[in-house]
C-alpha cells in the first residue's frame, strides 16, 4: 500500500511537465500560429475574395418576379410593376440575401389589393415566386361625386381599377357617412357599413335575378348600435324591401338569409316585380309566417325609410 502510495504522488508531479512539453512541441507551435494569422487576415482577405452575391446565375430584378394566381378583373394585371413603383424596392435583387423573402412578401403585402402573402419561394438560376391571396370586392359605397369599392371586410380599394361598367354591377350601399381619410388600403371603420358588406357578399350572385338596387342603411336613431342596425333592399322601381339584421346575427327571432332570399324569389315568382299592381311599396320579408306590404304613398316616405318597422293593421299579406 505504500508503494502505491508513492508511485500516484510520482504520477500527478510529473503529468504538468508533460502537458508543457506537448504544449511546447514545434508541430504544435506551427499550427497554433497558423490558425492565428488566418484569424487575424480573414476579415482582409474575405475583403478581395469574388461575392457570389453579385455573380449573374444569383441575381434578378423585382420586375421578374412571377406571382400566382395571375391577376384577373379589376386586379391590375401590372401589380409587380406597382409594387416595385410605389414601394421603392430594389431593382438587384440577390437569392443570397436571407432578408429577400421577408421584403418581397412586406412590399407585397402593402399593397391594397392584397389580402395575404402566402408564401415567397426563391430558386436557382435565380428566380423569386409569390403566391397572393387579392382582395374581392363585393360592394360599392355611395359618396358625394361617386362609388367607392370595398372588400367584405369594409378594405377600401382603387377605384381607378374599376371600369364604369364594374361600378355599376356590385350592389350599392346608401346612407353611410363620408369618412375623411379613405385611401386604398385602409378599413373603412364603420360597423354599419361592413353590416352592409356582408349582406352585400350573401346577395352578390343574385343581385340582378333579385331586381335589386341597393341596400339602404338607416341611420334615424343616433343611440342605436350600427351593429343591430336592420338593413332595408331597395327594389327596382323603388320599392323598399324591409331585410332585417346582417348575415351572422344571432338575434332571437332573425330569419335566416337563405329563407328571406328564398321569400324574395317567391314574391317575384308570384307578382313579377316589385312594383305590381300599384306600386311601390314596403315589403316586410322578416315574419315568421308571411310577408307584408303597403304602397309607399309619397315621396317623402321614399326619401326615408319607414320608423315603424312593424306589421301594422292594413298591410297586405303575400305569400311567403
């Protein structure tokens, strides 16, 4: 036991020695100081080394950029080039660059006929791909001097992109007041208007079979909630069709949509038109058991919309 005693004392005196001698070797010393001068030239060297960044097969422009779906309607078939106008992106665009995807998607994505970037996917020869969710529009907005398109989500959108013949085919919203800082791009922040909107979006594909006109948004009583707002139709011939709340409500006794649209396909089914015999008239579709309807009897109860909303005794019943 002894001697195993002397001999660990023996092992730990001598084992610094030879870590030093190894440290120390020339073999070692040379690569030591090699790594260190690579170290201390790397930064001027990396400096006259050739950057793939800027070699051709790495390189594009932002007008080569190829989005999906291709553009169609009123969605500018010229919307790369929009975004690369109003936007100031850089023309050279390299696929090294690992902020690329994140600033083609933000310039993108400020544009105002897009909803979503899906995805930005970038290639070798160099080539960028987009994929875009756009905008739909799904109503124009009366204002003093003209129409104003939005989305369902109350989105302004370029009216310069619309012909005259798309203005006047979306359903027309009435009655909502001018807001001073529209701009395309920005939400229209109007919980009556975008009530209006979706009734808008529901009734888009039937707005013509319907003989429809616009959607009337009364505003008589300032403390109401926009949101509980009941929406009027204005027929062809000017007949005012009682509609009720927005598409989603949850309001107990609210018909659902698809029954007031079929009560409208009925009552057109059954008169013709809106006006028949000795029209026009208020038509109620909201009841549970049948509509209603009286004439509108003078200009001024066309000019608004009625404050009694109600059945009231000498309306005439239609079949629903």
């Amino acid at each position: 036991m002894k001697h195993s005693a002397e001999a660990k004392k023996t092992t730990v005196a001598v084992a610094p020695n030879s870590l030093m001698e190894a440290f120390f070797r020339p073999g070692t010393l040379f690569r030591l100081s090699l790594l260190a001068g690579v170290c201390a030239l790397w930064p001027y060297a990396a400096q006259r080394l050739p950057s793939l960044a800027k070699r051709a097969e790495y390189q594009t422009t932002f007008s080569a950029i190829q989005i999906s779906p291709t553009p169609t309607g009123p969605v500018p078939a010229n919307l790369v080039e929009q975004v690369e106008r109003q936007f100031d992106v850089s023309r050279e665009l390299s696929i090294l660059d690992e902020r690329l995807a994140a600033d083609v998607a933000e310039a993108f994505r400020q544009h105002p006929w897009v909803a979503r970037v899906v995805s930005v996917r970038k290639s070798f020869p160099a080539a960028i791909r987009v994929e875009l969710e756009y905008r739909r529009p799904v109503a124009m907005v009366q204002v003093p001097g003209g129409r104003i398109p939005i989305d369902l989500s109350g989105v302004v959108l370029p009216t310069a992109d619309f012909s005259a013949n798309d203005l006047a085919s979306f359903p027309l919203i009435q009655n909502i007041a001018p807001s001073p800082s529209l701009r395309p791009g920005s939400v229209w922040k109007d919980p009556a208007l975008q009530s209006a909107a979706k009734l808008a979006n529901l009734l888009r594909d039937k707005w013509q079979p319907l003989k429809l006109e616009a959607i009337f948004v009364p505003r008589e009583d300032p403390s109401s909630d926009p949101k509980d707002v009941s929406l009027v139709l204005i027929g062809q011939g000017s007949s005012r069709i009682l509609w009720g709340r927005a598409p989603g409500s949850d309001h107990p006794g609210e018909l659902e949509p698809v029954q007031k649209i079929r009560r409208l396909e009925n009552y057109l089914t059954e008169f013709g038109d809106y006006t028949q015999p000795k029209g026009p008239y208020e038509i109620d579709i909201r009841h549970w058991r049948e509509n209603s309807r009286r004439p509108l009897v003078s200009e001024q109860s066309q000019a608004k919309p009625p404050k009694n909303l109600q059945s009231s005794e000498g309306k005439r019943k239609t079949r629903s």
